[in-house]
C-alpha cells in the first residue's frame, strides 16, 4: 500500500462515523477547552478568546489560529498547545510578570520583569505593587542598578524621576530617599546598610543630594 493510499484510508477512518459490532460516533469537534498555569488571568478571561475552536476539527485545526487570538492578551507571554482527542484542547499559559505600575504623564502601564510594558486594567493581585513616576528609558536604567546593588524594592512605595535627572523614593513607612544625579548607587547601599538601624529610625527625610553628605530630617 503505497503512502498516499494509507493517508487517505487513515483520514477517512478518523472523520467518519463508522460501525464496528456496536456504533462508535468519532466527532472530532472541539467540545472542551481546558486552561493550565494561569496565575493572574482567570481561565473565562483567557476562554474568551477562544470561543471560536468550539466544534472546529480537532485533527485539522491550526495553531496558528490560536496563537493570534492569545496574542491579543498583553498579559500573556507565550503558550503551549495539547490537542487530546476526541475533543479537547489543552492550553499551557505563561504570564508575563508586573513588578511596578509606571505612570507616564496620564498613562499607566504594567512594566514587567522583563522591562516590558503592558496595558493597564485594575488587578487586585497588582494593586500595592510600586507606582513609577517617569518615562520607561528612564526607568529601565536605574531598575537595573537597583538590581546591580540587590536594593530590596519591597521596601519602595513610589519611584519620582525629576526634570533635573535625579530620583527620589519613598518607602512603604513613609521615608522619602532623596538621590543625587550621580553615583546614587553609593547612597542606596548607604541607605539599605542604615535603615534598620536604631538611631535612624525616627528620620522621615535621608537627602543625599549633595555630595558626600546625608542631611537627615
């Protein structure tokens, strides 16, 4: 039997209805849609996207198709596909992960992990995470040296790029981290090496704007 022959004698087995002893009913029609690993979306909120596989062939249907409506979702990183017959997909999610909100004049945004901006909605698992007040470039470097320096960004409530090009943080206990324009990593390691110390904890205002001084208020 040549391979055109058992190709096609193979495809008619599988979307044809057929009797052996009892009626067996192949209907490859997509009836079931299940959604894994999805921590921020819900699975209706990633389902609804996908309402157009209902009762498409199961055998024949093309991922590509898929990837463009999952595409849609900003949130939403990659993906992986299961086609487990007779008549369900499986979708393996992978989110794109916020560490800030970054205000941008009147525009907010989700700025990822991956310095990656994504689209606003109100989240309640992302509500206290830390509002940037700047432009992404801006950003995007002083995230890496906080990284560089491992400064704990649990502790910030609030980044302020100023026009001078200079930042300020406030911290989740109300302190306000006043930096230079240069070098600030220095007076970042000094602030993470003294905040817990006693005798500094009754200061609101750590100003290190001027060079080799910190003015406590």
């Amino acid at each position: 039997m040549n391979k055109r022959l058992f190709i096609a004698l193979t495809l008619i087995l599988l979307l044809t209805t057929y009797k052996l002893g009892n009626e067996i009913n192949l209907n490859l029609g997509v009836k079931k849609i299940i959604i894994e690993n999805n921590n921020i979306l819900s699975e209706k909120q990633v389902k609804e996207d996908l309402l157009f596989l209902y009762e498409k062939n199961l055998f024949f249907l093309n991922n590509n198709s898929i990837k463009k409506q999952i595409d849609k979702n900003s949130l939403i990183e990659s993906f992986k596909i299961k086609k487990i017959y007779p008549n369900t997909v499986k979708i393996q999610v992978f989110e794109k992960e916020p560490v800030f909100i970054l205000q941008n004049k009147k525009k907010r945004y989700y700025f990822t992990k991956k310095n990656l901006l994504i689209n606003y909605t109100n989240i309640k698992k992302f509500e206290d995470l830390p509002i940037v007040f700047a432009e992404k470039e801006n950003f995007e470097k002083f995230y890496s040296e906080l990284k560089k320096i491992k400064f704990p960004i649990k502790i910030v409530k609030a980044f302020y790029f100023f026009d001078s090009k200079r930042w300020d943080l406030l911290t989740v206990n109300n302190k306000t981290i006043k930096l230079p324009i240069k070098d600030y990593d220095i007076s970042l390691k000094n602030f993470i090496n003294i905040q817990k110390k006693e005798s500094f904890k009754k200061y609101t205002i750590f100003d290190y704007r001027i060079t080799d001084q910190l003015i406590l208020k």
